[in-house]
C-alpha cells in the first residue's frame, strides 16, 4: 500500500538525515553541479570559484522561491521538478560551451529556478493540503530544513462533517454506504473507518449525540453494503475515520429512510367462461340412465303407441 511505503520512506529519511530531497540541496542535482565544476577543463581555479559562486547562490533563490509557496513541497512534485532540471541540465552540458560559459551556467540555473517554481505553483494550488473538510497530516519535504515533516492541514470546517447523505431505499434493497474521500490515500500510519448507526426511531432525529450511536462495524474497507434492507434498518449512520489513538480525520452521515414493499393482495384472474369442475366435452344426446332418458324414453314410446293408434284407426 501507498501509505505503508511513504511510512518506510518516513523511516529511511530518520535513519539517514543526509538525504537531502529538496532541488536545492536534492542529491542528485548537487552531484551533478559538483561534477560540472569538477570536469570543466581549461578553466582556471577562479572560474571554477566563480561558477561554484553562481550555483551556490541559486541554491539561495530556489529556497527563496520555495518560500513564497509555504515553504513545503510534496515528494511527487518534488521529483517532477528535479527530473525536468536534470534532463535540461544534461543537455545542456552535452552543448558545446563558449568563452560565456558563465553567462550560460547563469541562464541554467535562472532555468532551474523557474522549473521549481511552475512545478510549486500547481502543488500550491492543488496538491497542499487538499482536504477540504476533515483532519490531514500530510507528508511533506520542508524547503528550508530539507527534511520531511507532518504538515497539519486543519480544515476551518473541523470538526464538522464532511457531508450529510440523504438515501431512500426500497424494503429488500441493497445500499452502499461509503466514506472514502480522494485525500484519504494521503494519510500516513494506521487508519480505520468506525462505522455507528442509531435507528429511525430512538432518540432526536439528529446526529449530534454521538454517544447515543451503536458501533456497527470497524474496518479498513471505506464501505459497507447493506443488503436486504429491513424496514428498521433505516435510521442514522455515522462513518468516522479514525487512528489508534482516536483522532478524527474525517466524519460523514447517512441518514438511510427505507420504504416498505407494498404488499398487493391477489388480483382476481377475470374468467370468460367457467366450466364445472367435472365438465367434459361428450354430447349432451348420449343417453344416460337418468331421469331425462326415462322422460325421453315415455316420449318415444307414447309416440310410437299415437302411431299405432294412427294406423289402426285410418288402415
Ligand atoms: C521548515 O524548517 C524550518 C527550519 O527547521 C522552520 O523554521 C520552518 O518553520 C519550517 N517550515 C514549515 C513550513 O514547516
Ligand atoms: C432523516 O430523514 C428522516 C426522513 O426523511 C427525517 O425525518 C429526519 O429528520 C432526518 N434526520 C436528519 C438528522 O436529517
């Protein structure tokens, strides 16, 4: 993780106070000044003085510079700048030199300077303490000690919330609560989100009792899911970033409203035609010994009986 290796990177900087990031005094670009002056061949030992003068006094304006932006530059920016001077510097030296060569180690060095200073101005801007709300210590290289330091950005809403979420859910749903803010990733050293709840109905409908809220789950996870949402899962529910020691970093609320399902009753299917439950498609004509083939029967014998009648009577 991001923030276990900026711990490590914490712990090199204790053990070996000589590493020095910042781009006046970065390492890499002091080698490579020294390492200038050192091959400069058919100078005199003035020159060579005079030139050591000109860097000596750039390192003098980079830190003036880094002053006018708070002083303090984060380990990414800082690396930015510094590759940029390099590879201008190491073309730079590659060029053939003239009998100016001073003149031109000047105009290098004023170039380092306003690399520094764009790369400060976007940090400035952007990078220094982005947490607009909340608790963060941000790692970063002080340009006057060059040494990395905590630097405490207290936003002026502390301790206030870092928002407030109203969230209306249907019974058997599925809600993501989650706490995670992009400054989260800054932070150094061990962190967890408390996650508390308090239900709908218990106590004023507010968030400020914190006492009051139950502790629902502590993790390293900024969210949770809460699936099939019971109707008295609603309620409040508090997310707090926290270290081992306590301290708040961030807080953020969710105020989690959970309508009920509407249970239908069964819709009547409508029926065209209903048929009784025994109901089978044989013709009504067949005879079967009931009482309608007896009445059928009487009929077909009296009409035969009126026949034979008929035709004793007229021959
Ligand atoms: C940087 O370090 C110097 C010297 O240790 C100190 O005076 C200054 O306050 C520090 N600057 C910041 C921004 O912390
Ligand atoms: C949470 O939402 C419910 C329902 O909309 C509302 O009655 C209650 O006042 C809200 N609570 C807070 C603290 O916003």
């Amino acid at each position: 993780m991001a923030a276990s290796q900026l711990s490590c990177l914490l712990l090199l900087v204790c053990v070996l106070p000589a590493v020095e990031p910042c781009l006046q005094c970065d390492r890499v670009i002091k080698y490579l000044h020294d390492d200038f002056i050192d091959k400069l061949t058919g100078d005199t030992l003035q020159d060579q003085a005079d030139i050591k003068d000109i860097i000596d006094h750039a390192y003098v304006t980079y830190k003036e510079t880094s002053n006018r932006f708070h002083g303090v530059i984060d380990p990414t920016t800082m690396y930015r700048a510094r590759t940029e001077y390099q590879s201008e510097f190491e073309r730079f030296w590659k060029d053939e030199h003239s009998s100016y060569i001073k003149w031109e180690i000047i105009m290098i060095v004023v170039k380092g300077r306003q690399i520094l200073e764009k790369h400060l101005k976007i940090f400035d801007g952007e990078g220094l303490c982005p947490n607009k709300c909340g608790l963060l210590y941000q790692t970063l290289i002080n340009c006057t000690s060059c040494q990395y330091e905590l630097h405490t950005c207290l936003s002026t809403t502390y301790p206030k919330s870092c928002g407030e979420h109203h969230m209306l859910m249907e019974e058997g749903g599925e809600v993501v609560l989650n706490c995670y803010l992009s400054w989260h990733s800054l932070i150094t050293g061990q962190v967890e989100y408390h996650y508390y709840w308090r239900p709908q109905n218990v106590g004023s409908q507010t968030f400020s009792l914190v006492s009051s809220f139950e502790t629902l789950v502590v993790t390293t996870e900024s969210k949770i899911v809460l699936n099939q949402l019971q109707v008295d899962e609603a309620g409040l529910y508090l997310c707090l970033l926290k270290d081992k020691h306590g301290t708040v970093f961030s807080q953020i609320k969710f105020n989690l409203t959970i309508y009920p399902l509407l249970r239908t009753s069964p819709v009547p299917i409508p029926t065209m035609l209903s048929f009784p439950v025994d109901y089978d498609a044989k013709p009504t004509w067949v005879l079967h010994p009931n009482t309608n083939n007896i009445i059928v029967g009487l009929v077909i014998v009296i009409s035969l009986a009126a026949i034979i009648i008929l035709i004793t009577l007229f021959g």
